[in-house]
C-alpha cells in the first residue's frame, strides 16, 4: 500500500489502537488484492472460453478476455474515485465542523 494512504488511513487512530489499525489496513489490501484479483481472472477466463467454444481463435478470445478484465477493473477504480472524492471532506472543512459542533455544545 501507498505510504501516503497508510498515513491517512492511520491518523485517526489512538496510540493504543494504532497495532490494531495497522494489521486491519494491511489485511484489508491482501485481502482485497487477492479477490479482486481472483474475480477480474474469473472474468476474463470465463469470456475467452465462451469465445474458444464460438470457434474465435485464441488470440482473439484472450485478448477479449483481457480487454473486459481491465475495463471492469477501470470501473471499479472510477466508482472508488468517485466515492472517495463525495465522502472525503478537506481536513480544513472537517476542523471548521468540528469546531461548530464543539461551539453549539457549549452553548
């Protein structure tokens, strides 16, 4: 995993709990690496086979396999950029909420 996205996914967590964080991110990324891995291959295995059985040589079949591979996997990547760009807020907008909220309490 990206060091820039540990340190993110790491700073909210206590010094207590910073062992915990730590072995949940980098099982999250084997994990996640592993399935996604394991279905995009899935994929692709499962549609050049259906094109070797329409009689497509196996070039043209694998590089089809291939193709609907990486484009699921471009997809996926694009809805994880778009749920990260609506859910994240800029940490100096998160501070001025916080401190609102801090303020409405005190009130």
């Amino acid at each position: 995993m990206l060091s820039g996205a540990q340190t993110l996914a790491m700073s909210g967590a206590t010094s207590e709990d910073a062992g915990l964080a730590s072995g949940l991110i980098n099982t999250t990324a084997q994990v996640g690496g592993a399935l996604g891995l394991a279905v995009l291959a899935t994929l692709s295995a499962s549609r050049s086979n259906e094109l070797i059985g329409n009689g497509e040589p196996a070039a043209v079949a694998l590089t089809s396999g291939y193709h609907l591979a990486f484009g699921v996997g471009a997809a996926l990547v694009a809805g994880a950029i778009a749920i990260a760009v609506t859910v994240l807020e800029p940490e100096h907008r998160a501070d001025e909420e916080l401190y609102t909220l801090e303020d409405e309490d005190a009130a």
